[in-house]
C-alpha cells in the first residue's frame, strides 16, 4: 500500500467557509494508522480549526519528523507543503522555513519519541528562541511505529502491554516548554475535540513559540490498564483549568460569561483568546504560578489540560532578529547584492 | 662577506598567545606589501586563548611563492617557553632578534647565528606605566627595530597605524612613538640594515590581503544568502562572524534598519544544517559553515537534502582530522566524507577553492549551483587559505549577472494550467521543477519527504518508482571534469575553472 487518494466527489450543499472553502479542502489523503488511533482525532481537530479560522490552505506549512505523529500530516491539510523531515529534526527544518518566509503558519506535528528523546534538544532551542509556531506533540508515551517501546514521556512505574514496568521518569515537556519561555502553552487531549479545536486554533493565532502537548492514546500498545497514556487513564485524571474560546477579528462575541470568570487576551492579529476559569486558582499569565500549580497536580496525579500559559506580551524570532517584514525568498539581487561599486571600496580597504 | 637576501627570506615570530602579537605582526607583514613586496604569513596557533605558544611566520618572496619554505632566516624569539628550539630553527648564518632586558647564559645561544639582542622590556618598562600598555608597545618596539634591521620604509608603516587606529585617534601617536623607540634603538646599536632587505618592488600592482574565510562571507553576501546557520568551531567560525558583519554593513536597511539577513547560531550542527535545509526548501539562499566534526554530525542531514532535492550550500573549512584531531591545524582532510556524504548512494557537488579569491567567487556561485541542481553543494576550503591573510587578485563583480535560481513554477504557470510532479524530469536532464511553498492555493503543493516516492512526491516502496528515482539522480549529476550537465558545463567553464 502506498498513498490513498481522497475521491474528490462532495456533497453540494457541504458547507464552505468565508473564503469558500469546505471542510473538504482542508483535508489529506486517507490515514494509514490504526483504525482508532488518537492522532487520527488531533488531525481531524487540526482540520476543522483551519476550516473554522478561514485559513487559506496554501498559506500554511506543515512539518514533521519521524514516527506515526510525523506521519500524520499526509492526512490533513492536502493543499499545503509539507515536509516530513528527519528523526527528532523537524523543529530545526522548521526555523529555517519560517526564516525564509516569515509570512505563512508554521505547523509542526511531533511525537514524544521524536521531540522528547531524539530531538529533545531541538524542541528546546526552537522554543527558547521563540519561533513563531504551532508545536504539536502526539503524546502516547511509547513508540508505536517500532512496536511498543517505552517513550520518554511514560510515566515511571507505569506497565507496557507485555506488563513491563517503566523505571524511567518521565520527561514533561509542559514544564520543560513553560521553563524554556513558550509564550502559548496548552495541553489537550486527542479524546476531547470540544476543548482541543479552541487550543490549536489559539495556538494558530498566537504569534510566537505555541506549544501543545496533546496527549493522544495508542491504540495498539498503550491503551491497556497499568498505562497512564490509555483513553480511561486520561479521561479519569484529566483536570481542565479553563475553556477556550478564539474570537476572530471583528468577530461579534456572541458567548455570555458571567464577570469575573473571564480573561481575554488579545493577540498581534486581532485576535482574542477568551478564556473561562474552571479552576479558580489558575491564572494563565503567571508563568512561575502555574508552574507551581502543575507541579502540585501532578504530584496529586493528576492530568492538568486547556491553556496553561499566555504571554501576552509574546514576541518571536523575526523581532529578535529584526528581519524585515517581507520575506526572504521575494528578495532580488537588487536588494541583496552590494555591487560591483562597492567591492572595489572594498579590494581598496585591503590593500 | 655573504651577499644579502633582498626580498627573499623567512621570518618567524615566537610570541605566547594573547600578548596582542597578531596585530603587530600583521602590521609588519603589510608594510611590506606596501613596498610592493609579496609575503605569506601563517599563523601557527594552538587550541587556547591564553598562555600557549603561537608562531607567525612571514615569508618574503618577490616571486610571489606562497608555500611554507622551511627554515627562518630572522627568529624573532618572544617566548621563553619555545626559546630552544625556536633557536634551533635558525638556519646557519641567521639572525636571532630578542629581547635582552636580562642577560641569558651564553649556552641558550649558537655560535654560527648573528644575535642582536633589544632591551624590549626595559624600554617599555621605561617608557610606559601602565602593565597592558608595557606589553602591547613591547610588540610595536620590535616591529620598529626591525624596520631599521630590514630597511623597511618607516613611513608606510606610519601610515598603516594611522589607518588602523582611524577612529581611534588619541591610539596614533603612542604606537608611533614605539615604533620610533625600536627603531632608533636598533639604528644606534646594530649595523642598519642587515643581511636580510626589503627593497621597494612591483610584485603586489592591485593584489588584496585577505584571509579565505571573510573572502567566502564576502561571496556569500553578493551570491544572495540570507539565511547562515552555524556553530562555533574552529577554523569556521570566522566565516560567519565575518557575514554577520558585512551584513550589517551591506544589509540593513538605511530608513527603517530592518535587516534582510538572519545569522542563526544554532545549539549544534545538526540543527544548523537543518535550518539550512529549511529555509532552502522554502526558497531562501542559505548557508552553514563548519569543519570535519561538523560534517560527520551533518551526515543524515545531508542524505535528506541530496534525496529530497533541497538546495544547501555549505563550507567545510577542513582542519586536522579524525575526530578532535588538531583542530587548529590544516588538513584537506574531509575530501571523502563530503564527496559521499550520508548512509545510501549520495555524490556531492564539491568545490575547492585554491585562494580567497575563489573563496570569494566559489562562495557567490554556490548558491546558483545549489538552486540550479536542487543539491547541497560544498565549498571545501583549510584552515591555511581561510584563516591566513593571502595576496591574491582583487574579487570582480558583474552587475547584469543574475541569481540563478533554479527551476521553479509560479503562480501564474499554475494557474494557467501547468502540469506539476514534484520530481517529474520535464526537461530529461534529471532536475526536476520546484514550488515555493505558499505559491498557489489549490495547485503546485507537494509533500517532501526522506523516504521513496513516486513522481508525484507520494510515498512509495515500489521498486520501479525507486529506480526511477536513483537513476534521474544520477542524470542531474555533473558525472566528471567533462560535466554530462549541460547546464553545470556551460557554467563551469564561464568560469573558467580549466
């Protein structure tokens, strides 16, 4: 089996965007993982907030490394590039991209084989310099492709199929991405599309590095009891701190919320993420308090997801850089070579 | 009485690393090109910012020889450390030059060698108060002895120190007023000038001093990089700190001081040629720049950009290999390694630059060659051309020459209808056409990929559609000298690469 085709029939009243696109345009070819599988539902997620945020497809880039999560970005997104890298690379293939071409979204699908071990160096540093992106780690904690190892991020303690106890700790790369200065910080869960589309939509308009770890079940070797990464672990230990909702630019707010439960925070486009409070305590701009709050919920066993950190003051690598606001590759020689005026200013200085 | 050697020796400097030497020495070196005398210095430099023994040695030739002769006709002893066998070196019937602010037992000299011994310290000692002054004016006093020793114009080197501290004004005359203490020190006590003279010639005519490494950061400039991703390691790095400077000047928008350049200094190499691969399958002219440990960390990178057809360029500046090996030592050492770079079948394109010169010219036509054959391409310099000032011809630039910038489809080709296979080889030269990403919203995307596909960019582990591919890889290749690449040949020899 190689590649499966879409059949490019579609119903006629199927319902189109603002820009006339259908849920249709947005998607890729036919997945090839199991019947079942969580990033199955991450794609699908994926599809309908670029459906429902009016993104023309082609202005989005998505890239990926190695694993079932890196595989995922044949199966949405049919319209744009993409770039299925190497093993643990993606992020730094990514920050070159958005180098080149500051002007499209950068969408870059990662598992935690491939961003918390092999690449757990370049997750790191394409976070702490602040790349203007969407980071999405398919967290299932073991390595499916390769059938059934470990991940990084298993839990100590907890069992493989075969009944094998994890004695490793975990890597979490929430802590790690809030410690490294992600300026969007959220964590999903591929079972709760209702809560994952606002995240990855707000992670989409946020300007800066967005981070989501979306925990998201495997179906063959990690969805047994004595896993903490299985659809019933997650469902019973997953504590949201809040609901996200993405309003659009010149967009009528329609929702009510009573005052005081609701936090807006504006984003570079226009945006605003509302956020509605769920736990009373966390605050999503106090990055040293949330910390703290996930570390003590975690200690209780508990898995925290929804919008764990904003910054509202979020900037990224091109204002760091102070590149120009067009993109590299429209440059011509024009404004890229010196002249011949002045290399012989130049051979003149050294001789 | 021998007869003197003008413009034809070999002088050596023994100074210990980071006495603020390098600048005294390159000074003398251009003094005597500005008499219109050729010389090649080389920096002989461990691994160390402090403390150990550096050498820099200038040879004199009116030829215009550029090769390490062997032997040293002058020694200019500086550091006690290396004083035995830097007096050793000495060939029969040369001069030894040090310091003799305290007298040496006669058994740390030669009998067959003339020594001519400058109280360097006690006159900076003399002369200056403060410490870091007494050290960096020792240099200059020397510089200064020497010119009255070898006949060098004392006015051109005047004249170089009023270019170097130009900005710097109130610097001028104290490093004049050293130099003067040497010189007439040395006039007062030796017989001026020695066996060894410089003598006013014509063998520089608009010839430039330049080291390999700002040469190839200058090319890069004029060749249209904007993006350079690197990491620091020894003989490279000089390359891109030299971009990012001339990018700030060449650069930087006047009005706005937005910058049309990004210098990304990554966490490792991996992901410096990573970001290369990025931006140049997103359509930026990018570069990185290392030595041997960096291209053995590259390798797997490299197999993706060669399989997935991704223009790179990249600099291996080579030192002593394998592993650590002498990192600051020159080697041609990674010839293979990049000629076959990655696991699976891979053949580079590779190009050796002989100077700074072609530095410069390799560094600007890379990138045309990287996008025209959608391939990374190396530019394999050593530490000897990249990090020694060489005399060499003057870089030229042709305002109508063009970017090269592969083949590409455009939006409107799209829109009207264009028929786009990502690795379809249209043209039958084995180089197929290419899409920005972002370029049309419904045509032209295509998936980019590490494994097999097909024509059409999908994955695939047939065995025909893998064939298919490997052979038109082979196609695109410059096979040999004779270049089977019509395209690479036409070029090559505009060159005039012989």
């Amino acid at each position: 089996m190689t590649y499966i085709a879409k059949p490019k029939l579609r119903h006629p009243r199927l319902a189109t965007n603002k820009f006339g696109f259908t849920h249709r345009d947005y998607e890729g070819a036919v997945s090839t993982l199991c019947a079942g599988c969580g990033h199955d539902s991450i794609s699908a997620a994926i599809i309908q907030s670029c459906f429902e945020l009016n993104l023309p497809p082609h202005r989005i880039a998505k890239l990926s490394g190695i694993g079932c999560s890196s595989k995922t970005p044949t199966y949405f997104l049919g319209s744009s590039h993409g770039f299925n890298s190497v093993h643990g690379r993606m992020p730094s293939v990514l920050t070159g991209a958005n180098l080149a071409n500051r002007d499209l979204i950068y969408l870059g699908i990662s598992g935690d084989g491939d961003s918390a071990s092999i690449g757990l160096g370049q997750f790191a540093h394409s976070v702490r310099r602040g790349v203007n992106m969407v980071y999405v780690v398919e967290n299932n904690g073991v390595y499916g492709l390769t059938k059934g190892q470990f991940s990084a991020t298993s839990d100590r303690g907890s069992k493989s199929k075969k009944g094998a106890a994890n004695l490793d700790a975990a890597v979490d790369m929430v802590m790690l991405a809030m410690e490294l200065g992600a300026t969007y910080v959220a964590r999903g869960f591929s079972g709760d599309k209702s809560q994952l589309v606002p995240l990855i939509k707000g992670a989409i308009v946020h300007r800066g590095a967005a981070f989501i770890d979306c925990i998201s079940p495997c179906i063959a070797f990690n969805n047994h009891s004595g896993s903490t990464k299985g659809f019933d672990y997650v469902r019973e230990h997953n504590e949201a701190v809040n609901r996200l909702d993405v309003m659009l630019p010149r967009e009528p707010i329609t929702a009510e919320y009573e005052p005081g439960e609701v936090e807006e925070v504006a984003q570079h486009d226009g945006s605003v993420l509302r956020l509605r409070k769920l736990a009373e305590e966390y605050g999503v701009h106090d990055r040293i308090a949330a910390m703290n709050y996930l570390q003590n919920s975690k200690a209780a066993g508990e898995i925290v997801t929804g919008v764990l950190h904003v910054d509202p003051e979020a900037d990224d690598l091109h204002d760091n850089l102070n590149t120009l606001n067009a993109p590299f590759n429209k440059l011509t020689e024009k404004e890229l070579c010196p002249g011949s005026a002045a290399l012989e200013k130049f051979n003149a200085s050294r001789r | 009485m021998p007869q003197p050697k003008v413009n034809d020796f070999v002088i050596k400097f023994a100074n210990v690393n980071g006495s603020g030497s390098a600048s005294a020495n390159q000074l003398f070196a251009k003094s005597i090109l500005r008499m219109g005398v050729p010389v090649s210095p080389r920096n002989i430099f461990p691994s160390n910012i402090h403390g150990l023994p550096t050498w820099y040695e200038v040879r004199v030739s009116e030829a215009g020889y550029l090769g390490a002769r062997g032997g040293v006709d002058l020694m200019v002893a500086m550091n006690p450390q290396t004083w035995d066998r830097d007096v050793l070196g000495i060939e029969p019937g040369g001069y030894l030059l040090y310091d003799s602010t305290k007298s040496l037992p006669p058994s740390k000299f030669r009998e067959d060698i003339n020594v001519i011994g400058v109280p360097l310290t006690g006159i900076g000692t003399r002369e200056y108060s403060d410490p870091r002054q007494r050290q960096l004016f020792r240099n200059i006093i020397y510089i200064g002895a020497l010119s009255a020793l070898l006949a060098i114009d004392m006015a051109e080197i005047e004249k170089l120190i009023r270019e170097q501290f130009s900005g710097k004004d109130s610097l001028i005359a104290p490093n004049i007023q050293a130099l003067h203490l040497g010189h007439a020190y040395a006039t007062e006590n030796f017989e001026c000038p020695i066996d060894l003279q410089v003598r006013r010639g014509d063998g520089v005519g608009d010839k430039i001093f330049i080291e390999g490494n700002e040469a190839a950061a200058l090319g890069c400039v004029y060749g249209g990089a904007t993006v350079a991703a690197w990491y620091p390691i020894t003989p490279s790095s000089s390359l891109a700190e030299a971009f990012e400077l001339h990018c700030r000047n060449y650069r930087s928008d006047r009005k706005t001081g937005k910058n049309r350049f990004a210098v990304i200094q990554a966490e490792d190499e991996l992901a410096s040629i990573g970001m290369v691969i990025g931006a140049g399958w997103n359509g930026a002219r990018a570069f990185t720049c290392t030595s041997g440990p960096g291209i053995s960390l590259m390798q797997e990178f490299i197999g993706l950009a060669y399989f997935a057809e991704i223009p790179a360029v990249i600099f291996d500046v080579q030192r002593g290999g394998p592993s650590t090996g002498m990192p600051t030592r020159t080697q041609q050492s990674d010839v293979l390694s990049c000629a076959y770079a990655s696991h699976g079948d891979t053949k580079h394109v590779l190009l050796f630059p002989e100077d700074p010169h072609e530095c410069f010219e390799f560094a600007s036509s890379a990138f045309d060659f990287a996008e025209r054959l959608q391939t990374p391409v190396f530019v394999l310099s050593d530490l000897d051309i990249a990090m020694n000032d060489r005399l060499c011809e003057p870089f030229v630039w042709d305002d109508s020459r063009a970017y090269d910038r592969g083949k590409l489809v455009s939006h409107d080709e799209l829109e009207a209808g264009a028929e786009f296979g990502r690795y379809l080889d249209v043209d039958g030269d084995g180089v197929a056409y290419r899409t920005y990403p972002g370029t049309h919203p419904t045509r032209g995307s295509f998936f980019t990929r590490g494994t097999s596909k097909d024509r059409y960019a999908r994955y695939s582990e047939a065995g025909p559609d893998y064939q298919d591919n490997m052979q038109r890889l082979l196609r695109s290749r410059p096979r040999d000298p004779s270049c089977q690449n019509r395209w690479f040949r036409k070029h090559a020899s505009r060159r005039n690469w012989g």
